[in-house]
C-alpha cells in the first residue's frame, strides 16, 4: 500500500479547468523497417499489455481518503482496460507539422481519467511523408523527467525485432483499505504540527533560494540563521536577484494550448560546450535565453532585468527506480536576456549556471518537498485559486525550462524506427503560459514548446529563434577557430 507523497499529490491538486498536470512526448515513427512495415492500434495494445507490469504507474489508479482527510494512495485498477489508455486518430489533411502540432495540442489540453490508472496513448497516422507518431502522457502525480524516459523505455527495443519480456513474478499490489487509510489520516493529522515546524525548519535553511521567498527583506539572514540553528555552518554562493520581472509570459493561462517542435544537433551544442567550457545545459539555457531575448524584443516588451526560470533537477537514486511518483527539486536561475551581445550573454549563462549549480549542490534537495509537505491534505484544494493569485500579484518565475538527456542510439517501437522525440510539458498559472523542454536523442536535441495562446500565440516563432540562437552560437565558435 504506496501512499502519494505531498509532492505528488500537489500535482494533482494543481488541476483545474485551465490546468493539466501532466507529462508527455510525441515519438516520430519510420513504420517502414517493422516486421510487418505497419505500426497499428492492435500491435501497440498488445505490446503494452505484455509490458505493463515493468513500469509501475501504467498499472496504478489514485485511491482518495474519504473526505480528502489524507493524501491519497496508489491502488490497482480493478477494471483495468487498455481500451481506457489507447487510442487512435488521424491528421487532417495534408498531415504536416501544423496539422500534427494542432492534433498534439489538442490532446495535451485534455485532462485525464482519475477512474483509471493517470495515462494515455495516442497513436498518429496521415502523417505526409508516411510516417507515424506516437503521443503518450502520463499525469505528473506519477512520473517525473527521469521516471518517464524509463517508462518510455520499457517499451522500446534496440532492434525492429521486439524482445521477449518475462511475465510478471510478483502478486499485484493490494487494495488500500478504508480503515487503514483512516487511521493513517488520523494519525498523520495529529502529527502534523510537529512536522509542519520540521519541514519549514530545513526548508527556512533554502529561504534565500526559493522564489518569492528570496525577494522578501532580511532573507538572507534568516536562511544563515536556519542553518546555522541546524547546524549546516558551510559557506554557500550567494545567489543575485530571484525577483521575476514582469512579461507578457506570466499570468492567468486558459484551458487551451499551442505546440511547437524543432530539434537542433547535438554535435553542435557539444562543440558550443566543448569550445566554451561550458556544460550541454548551459548551452541549452543560452540558447533558450538568446530566443526569449528574440521573441520579446519582437512583442516589445523585453525587460531590462534577467528573466527567472525554473529549472528542474532529478534527485532519483537507484535504489527508487522502480517507484512510482516523483523525486525531483527544482533550480531557480536568472537568464541573462538583458545582454544583448550574444558571447557576453553566453558567458554570463554558463556563470550563473555555475553559481546556481554550486549552490544547490550544497543546499538539500529537498525544499519543493519539504513546502508541499508544510499544507495540511484537506487544504490542498485551494491550491489552483493559490496559483491564480501568485500569477498576478507576484509571479515567482518567468517559465520553465527543462534538459532531460537521453539515449544516442536508435530505439524502435513496435519495429518502428523512432526518428525523433518532443516532449510536451506542464503550463500552471504560477509557471506561465510558456514552457520549453528538450530531449537529447540519437544525436539530436529535440526540442518541444509548450504555450497558452493568451500568453504566447506564435509558438513556431519562438521555435525560429531557438534554431536561429543555437546558428548564432555555432558561428562564434568558428570565429574562434584558428585560421
């Protein structure tokens, strides 16, 4: 019996009319080297129903406590169908990228089934060039960057040819029942306070790192002090300004969404890296600092102060592989949008990227936790009307951004050669109407960008300024380059 932790179950209690919280990806398919040169609904259902059992979360439904008196458990869907989780549609056409990023799009702004186990998976056919795509979303509650790459991954193969899987050995979980579910509720309702205070303890120790937080007078003081108190004495790297500046991105988002897709090569960004001294996600920060640059010069509206992003970070060790839910922290960073000279703006990236690494190294990994943990379950509800509120009178950041890095080798679904992977990402009142995450995939960077059109309407726009960034870096590095 897996009860959700405060984390996970603030991801479903973020929902609301304008907010999904869920994951997801959109595989492109070469059906062309499938055994039978076909990818069809009845070969992907069988493959899940032979698979289902190696990742956890495909498995699992949400079990509440009466009354939301407690946070809710992870159980086995008695009525277990695939025909609740798999689907098939096909693109208008002529099957292009508009039409397959409007038909993403679409489906990303529907919210999951709670009745069911929290996923879903499309299958794409009219594709122009005959190809086919895949889109599968998972509800956040269950899976976070790395867990979802591994969830994928379950059902992918090095070859056309499918491996064998062995049948599950161990009995499915069991039921939680009413009344271990109420006693728990009651006594995690007693202890509360105490560890409420504990929480806010380790977190007060982050203060100064913690958006909205970080902007209050007096903490940085407060946080030396909390460590102090805790005995955590070590020095950390003060952090600059966490303040987001005000932009057409940030603000109440509606229930619609806009998608976009693009990728770069991987070479490239590793020379940029490489030439720089830098890492692969701090070029990938650069070049997403030098297309927002790009994109509110556009609208007129580029601040004169960095914009805030969240960046998040995995905390999954081995031994929680196999679990379901999130382990995860997040790294908030200044992008230095305001230096309009692309190599100072490279630069200055790949500093505050160290300053902001070097100090979440130091600090627990554990503060978007721990802050989840401090609101009593019964409270939880109010958490979307919390969200509306923070986007308009103070907005903690600007968007999120997100490198998950993957395998350089090709991988087949079904036989089908995967060609790319984009992901598709969360957008909440208090993030923005703006989300960019990446995936590095057998030699590319595959990027995909999620808006809310009331926030960002020309998302292919903002796609032109990530490829056109990612040639802007490229061409200084051979400028560097010895004659």
């Amino acid at each position: 019996m897996t009860q959700l932790t405060a984390l996970d179950a603030q991801f479903l209690s973020a929902e609301s009319a304008t907010t999904a919280a869920h994951v997801a990806g959109v595989a492109i398919l070469d059906p062309s080297c499938a055994p039978s040169g076909a990818i069809t609904r009845a070969g992907l259902a069988a493959l899940l129903l032979e698979r289902l059992h190696l990742s956890p979360a495909l498995s699992l439904r949400v079990a509440g406590v009466p009354f939301g008196l407690d946070l809710p458990y992870w159980a086995p869907d008695p009525g277990f169908s695939i025909d609740n989780h798999l689907f098939e549609v096909e693109l208008p056409a002529p099957g292009g990228e508009a039409e397959l990023a409007e038909t993403v799009a679409t489906l990303h702004a529907r919210h999951l089934d709670r009745e069911h186990p929290l996923w879903e998976m499309h299958l794409i056919t009219g594709l122009a060039d005959g190809r086919v795509a895949v889109y599968t979303k998972v509800h956040h509650a269950a899976i976070d960057g790395v867990s979802g790459a591994e969830t994928l991954a379950t059902l992918l193969d090095l070859s056309p040819e499918p491996r064998s899987v062995e049948p599950p050995s161990c009995p499915p979980p069991q039921a939680p029942h009413l009344f271990d579910m109420l006693a728990g509720a009651a006594v995690r309702a007693a202890s509360h306070p105490v560890n409420a205070v504990r929480s806010l303890a380790r977190a007060a120790g982050d203060l100064d790192a913690i958006p909205v937080a970080a902007t209050l007078p007096g903490s940085r003081l407060i946080a030396k002090a909390a460590r102090f108190v805790t005995g955590d004495a070590r020095p950390r790297p003060e952090l600059p300004s966490l303040s987001a500046p005000r932009t057409p991105l940030n603000g109440p988002i509606s229930a619609e969404r806009r998608f976009a897709y693009g990728s770069v090569p991987l070479k490239d960004v590793k020379h940029v890296a490489k030439t720089f001294g830098m890492s692969v996600n701090d070029v990938v920060m650069a070049v997403c600092a030098s297309a927002l640059r790009s994109w509110l010069e556009e609208h007129d509206a580029l601040p004169d102060q960095p914009l805030i992003a969240a960046v998040p970070v995995a905390t999954r060790t081995a031994s929680a592989r196999d679990c379901v839910g999130n382990q995860i922290s997040a790294m908030i960073t200044p992008m230095p949008t305001h230096v309009a000279d692309a190599r100072e703006r490279l630069i200055a990236t790949g500093e505050t990227m160290r300053t902001a690494k070097r100090r979440f190294a130091m600090s627990p990994a554990s503060w978007l936790n721990e802050l989840c943990a401090m609101l009593p379950a019964p409270i939880s509800a109010l958490t979307p009307a919390v969200f509306k509120l923070a986007s308009v009178a103070f907005p903690p950041i600007n968007l999120i951004i997100s490198n998950v890095p993957g395998p350089q080798f090709p991988l087949y679904l079904c036989g089908g050669r995967v060609l790319s992977y984009y992901p598709v990402s969360v957008l909440t009142d208090v993030s923005g109407g703006l989300n960019i995450t990446c995936f590095s995939y057998d030699g590319a960077l595959d990027f995909g960008i999620v808006t809310c059109p009331n926030r960002v309407d020309d998302e292919w726009r903002l796609m032109h300024h990530l490829s056109a960034a990612m040639d802007e870096l490229t061409a200084l590095t051979r400028d560097l380059a010895p004659a």
